[in-house]
C-alpha cells in the first residue's frame, strides 16, 4: 500500500458529488421535516398515525425496497417521472436522483430529531406567546423554531451523514456513473470488486471518515453556539 | 369591565360548568387543586374551547358555541401570568418584556414601557438571560410582559405559589400597583386565602368544577376560621417602627403594637391568627403578654363551632376566636368593652 492517499479525478468528482448530493438532499428536506414535525406535535388531525407511519416507513424499508419504488415514480412511465419528462426535466439516472433516493431514506431521522426539539419545548410556553398576542405563525417561528433549533441542527447533521452514507436507494435510481452519479459508496463499492484496487477504496474510505468526524466536529461546535446564544 | 361567562367543558371524569358574571377590578377565583381554576384560565384565554356556552367581555363575544364564535387568543388580549412564570429562554429580559408589546396594535398600546420598568424595578434586569434570574425576579418580568401586552384583563394563574413565603408578599405589592396604576383588571387565581385576602375585592369559590359560592374574600376567611388549621388570619399593616426594649413599637391605627420581629422601615404588613388573642372582660391590670387592646366587640359569628369575635380598637379591626363556652362565661355581644391580650411574638411579619 502508497503511504499517500490515492485520489483519481473520479474519485475526486465523486467526493464533490457525494457533498453536493447530502447538502442538497439535507437543504431540500429540511422545511418538510419541520413541518411534518410540526404537524405530528402540535396538530390533532385524522390520519395523524397514517402520516407517522409513512414519515417513519424509510427507516425500517431496505433501501433498495425504497430506491426501487423510486424508481416506479420517477421513471419514464412512473406518474412523477413522466410529468417531470414532459416539461424537460430527467430525474432517472442524473444527480437529482441521487438527491431524491437521499432525501427519502434521511427524511425520518431529520423529523424524528426535530420532533424531540419539539417535544421538549415547555407549552406553557407556546400558550404565553399565543396570549400575548402572537398568531400561531408566528409562535411557530418566534418560539418553536429557535427553541427546537438543536433538534433540527441534530437532524439536519444526522440526515447529511445518512446521505453521505446512501448507497442502496441511489444505485437503483440513480445508477452508478462515473463523474455523473457516483458518489464515495459507490466508488467504494467499484474498487471493492477488483482485488487491485485496495489502496483507492481505503483513501476514500478515509475521505468518509473525515467527512463524518468533521461533520461530527462542526455539530457540537454549532449546538455550543446555540446553547451560548441563549446567554444575552 | 364586565365579564360575562356561561360555559360548560366535559371532560372524561371532570366537568367544568361556571355562570357568573364579573365586573370591578380585583376578582379572585378561589378553589383547591382540581377544582378547575386552571381550566378556567384556559378557557378565557382561549387556549381551550368549552363544549358550550358564551363568553362576552364589554360586550365584545369572545365565544359562543351557538353563534359559533371563537375568537383566537391572539385576538383576545388578554394576559396571562403563569405559575410557572414561562419566560422565552432563548430571550433576553428586555425581549421577553417587549413580546406582546410589539405584538400590539399601536392604537391599544396604552401603557409605555419605561413606566413599567421603572414601576416593577426591572432596569438592571433588562440585559441579563432569563436563565439566571430568581423565582421572584422571574415573576416581575413576567407580569412586566403580560401588562406590556396592554390586556383588557389579566389572569393571574397562582401566580406566587411558585414562590417562598417571604418572597411572596414581596410581589403583591407589585401586581396590585400595576393594575391600579395602569387601569387593568384581573382576575387573581389561588388556593391561598390570605393571597385572596391581600388581592381580591370578591371571591369566587369553585369546588369539583363548579361555584359554590361568591362572597367577599374576608367572609370566606371567617367561614373557614373555625375549620382552618390556623384560625383566621388578621392582615394587619403598621408603620413608624421603633425599637423599644428588646422589641419594637409600631402604629396600627391610633394604637401602639409591640412586635418581636423588627418590622423594618416603612409600612409592614404582618399576620396575626384570631387564636393568638385572649380575651379579658376586665383589664387585667398586669399580664405577660405585651399588647393589651381596649376593645369594642362589632360583630359575634359562629364558624365551625367556634366562636368569632369582630374587635374594633383605634379604627381598626381585629378577629379573635373563642369557644361557645367562653363566649358564655364572658358575656359578649355587641357593643361590649372588652380587653384583648396579645403575646408580642404572635405577629408574623409577611412584608
């Protein structure tokens, strides 16, 4: 094995892509997740449970179960893909894919840690905002938001390290392109089948280390500030 | 402002049914634990909804389940001072204060904040984290707040239960004078009945989540006395303290009270129990105890099988509590002169 990390212009295209596809995926995710978080904390609604079960259904599917049904939607004859298709825009086997399949297989880890900051919130506090004048949009972003801000920061790193991490889901929606659609595990899972290759998939095996400790770093730095942040 | 309420709310193995109508500034709403006094706030505030029943203030229709109105708490102004004083913790003092007030339609901004910072002492409070105040500091902000939100009422859910004793009778200063001085009524809400006696004109009683009654809170003490672990509190407030031998002399009306405890300077507000006071038909001429009142009795009422007697000495009055057969013995009905003897460290400074 090479002392120095072996890194192809693939492999780096691969990392870029990986960053690209969790920060997108996370970005996208996030207002859905609180409002779904929202919706299963504070709102008494028929089909609650309905809504909980399918918030939760991508944690407990494989994958692959996921990445195929994905792929059901959006393909060329699936009822999303095709709408997307007709006004010019290809999902199947791009990027965006990659994003979708991340996005779904995250989505209950962010509610789940969003739904906790929730949940912790005092509602007498909720009820004091409501009385003194707020309408509940505005206790949802005056007194909600920032104080479930360390459930969603938790969310948000956990659903950024699960995409990072997505392999099932996205080969079979996005495919397993070189420079298009290949993100580290992918990569990874390419050099793991040939026997020579060993020294490539270890260097970005520590990519994938170092993105998770920093991520891991940047979070409790982040949750520091907001617990700080508190004392003005 | 006149409150008219009418309403009915089930719950499973609790109702709540309460009629009355509420005018005049200080009401308290008096009950155990359970009784629903917190479900009553709730409601009024519009935090819950009654299964039915009108809820009118000034004429205004906050609920009505046959006209289906119901008008958001946001809409509503009206305040709440929780027990549990429910500061914003990611705010500072000075954010939590201004909450409501920059909630507020500027034509119903009637109370500027400067006057209630300064009324309640808040300035060095303003910068600091609500994390790092105390229970009493936590509760002037958070009347601060609920009063900033210029409310047509306020409630005042148990709002001092949080807090020690000494603690307490610190703030009820405070929350009288800011509704006198700015003009808004409240509704004070306790199981404490001296509370109601220092922060209520009329008392509305509630058990099992219905009214048993509406009296005055000092009729209710006096209903209670002969049932009550400690007699009927006399709230008696005196001024002009001065040390004298080992205790200290203090001016209650046109008579001189001893005290034990130093009453501080300025006015102070102690609790004398109506069994702390012995009556003598005659002057005694030399006793042990250091207060001796010249009495006339105003009033014998009957509590629980004790006997209540209403003292009026210098223009003010006094309760003591004796049995039937001492009542007898001593021959007391109104307007007898009587002698009332009272251990100077029987008074119980509050404030």
């Amino acid at each position: 094995m090479t002392p120095a990390m072996q890194l192809t212009p693939d492999d780096i295209n691969a990392i870029l892509l990986s960053m690209k596809v969790a920060l997108t995926a996370t970005i996208l995710a996030l207002p859905f997740g609180f409002a779904a978080a929202w919706l299963i904390v504070y709102k008494a609604f028929r089909g609650k449970v309905l809504l909980e079960v399918l918030v939760n259904l991508p944690l407990t599917l494989p994958p692959v179960v996921i990445g195929y049904l994905l792929l059901l939607l959006l393909g060329r004859n699936g009822f999303i893909g095709k709408t997307l298709q007709d006004v010019g825009i290809p999902v199947i086997f791009t990027w965006k894919a990659a994003v979708i399949a991340s996005a779904t297989v995250g989505f209950p880890l962010l509610v789940r840690s969003i739904r906790l900051g929730m949940e912790s919130i005092e509602p007498g506090l909720i009820d004091a905002s409501r009385s003194l004048g707020a309408p509940w949009h505005d206790t949802l972003f005056s007194v909600v938001l920032p104080l479930s801000s360390r459930g969603i920061l938790a969310g948000s790193s956990l659903m950024f390290a699960r995409s990072i991490g997505e392999f099932g889901a996205t080969i079979i929606v996005a495919g397993n392109i070189p420079g298009i659609t290949q993100t580290i595990p992918l990569a990874i899972y390419d050099y793991a089948s040939s026997p020579s290759s060993t020294a490539m998939a270890l260097s970005l095996c520590i990519v994938a280390i170092m993105i998770s400790v920093t991520v891991l770093l940047l979070h409790d730095a982040v949750a520091g500030k907001i617990e700080k942040g508190r004392v003005r | 402002m006149k409150l008219s309420i009418d309403i009915e709310k089930k719950f499973s193995g609790f109702s709540l049914q309460f009629a009355t109508t509420v005018e005049g500034p200080r009401t308290g709403i008096f009950g155990p634990s359970g009784s629903g006094k917190s479900t009553l706030v709730s409601i009024l505030s519009g935090l819950q909804q009654p299964q039915r029943g009108e809820i009118t203030i000034d004429g205004e229709c906050l609920f009505s389940s046959c006209r289906n109105i119901n008008l958001a708490p946001e809409k509503r102004r009206i305040s709440i001072v929780f027990q549990q004083s429910m500061l914003f913790p990611h705010m500072s003092v000075r954010s939590n204060i201004l909450y409501g007030y920059r909630r507020c339609r500027s034509a119903e901004r009637r109370i500027h904040p400067d006057a209630l910072i300064e009324l309640l002492k808040l300035q060095p409070l303003l910068e600091r984290d609500t994390l790092t105040l105390s229970g009493g500091e936590r509760q002037r902000v958070a009347l601060a707040r609920a009063v900033l939100a210029n409310p047509r009422l306020l409630l005042m859910d148990e709002p001092l239960s949080a807090l020690d004793d000494t603690l307490r009778f610190q703030i009820i200063p405070y929350l009288k004078s800011v509704s006198t001085e700015f003009g808004i009524p409240y509704l004070f809400i306790s199981h404490s009945l001296v509370e109601m006696q220092l922060m209520a004109d009329r008392a509305i009683v509630m058990e099992n989540g219905r009214i048993r009654e509406e009296t005055t809170p000092d009729r209710l003490a006096r209903k209670k006395m002969g049932a009550s672990r400690y007699g009927y509190q006399n709230l008696m407030r005196f001024s002009g303290a001065e040390a004298c031998n080992g205790m200290y002399a203090c001016r209650w009306g046109g008579n001189t009270i001893f005290v034990s405890e130093d009453p501080g300077g300025g006015e102070s507000l102690f609790e004398l129990s109506s069994r702390e006071i012995i009556l003598f038909r005659k002057n005694p001429e030399a006793i042990s105890a250091r207060n001796l009142l010249q009495c006339t009795v105003t009033e014998i009422f009957l509590s629980d099988g004790r006997i209540g007697v209403e003292l009026t000495a210098g223009g003010e009055t006094l309760v003591a509590e004796i049995v039937p057969r001492a009542s007898e013995e001593l021959a007391l009905t109104t307007g007898s002169a009587i002698f009332a003897a009272i251990k100077a460290s029987s008074f119980r400074r509050l404030s």
